[in-house]
C-alpha cells in the first residue's frame, strides 16, 4: 500500500510540465528595478524589456551612455532588485 502511494505521488508530480516550473522560479521583472553584478557592483536600473511571446528575454539599462542588453536567464531576486551571473567586468563587455 505504502508503495503504491509513493508511486503514485511520484507519477503525479512527473506530469507536472516544465513550463510550471520555469514560471515558479523566473523572478519578476520591471522597468525601474536595479541590477547588480555577481560581485555587487551597481550595474543600473532597467529602462527597457525585451519580450518574446509574453516573457521576458532580456533587459535593457543605460551604462555609459548607451544601452546594454542582459538576459533575463542571468538574473535572479535579490534584496534591492535582482542580481545577473554575470561580473561587472563580462557586463562592460556587453552590447
């Protein structure tokens, strides 16, 4: 009995598809947000969103002048905003 249980909880909770998942753990993300580096340099705040089908692909922020594009798969919930994967010396590479 105990087995059919685990066994059935276990089937149940593999149908649960991916994209259930992906949304639980994408942060939300607004123009106006501050970002940081991975080495908690200030990298600036999001100007703009770049979107695909309803999601957000990458963000858009203004540094030095110019507007850099980083990708949302970089960035997660931080205290102050979010933070990117990325070093503050990969984000002055960035276009």
């Amino acid at each position: 009995m105990r087995s059919t249980m685990i066994r059935a909880a276990i089937l149940s909770a593999l149908a649960i598809p991916a994209a259930v998942f992906a949304q639980a753990e994408a942060p939300a993300i607004k123009t106006g947000m501050l970002v940081t580096s991975a080495d908690g340099k200030r990298v600036g705040r999001i100007y703009d969103l770049d979107k695909k089908d309803g999601a957000v692909t990458a963000v858009q922020i203004i540094r030095d002048s110019r507007i850099i594009r980083i990708s949302a798969s970089t960035l997660t919930p931080a205290e102050k905003g979010l933070t990117t994967s990325l070093s503050s010396a990969d984000v002055a590479k960035l276009k």
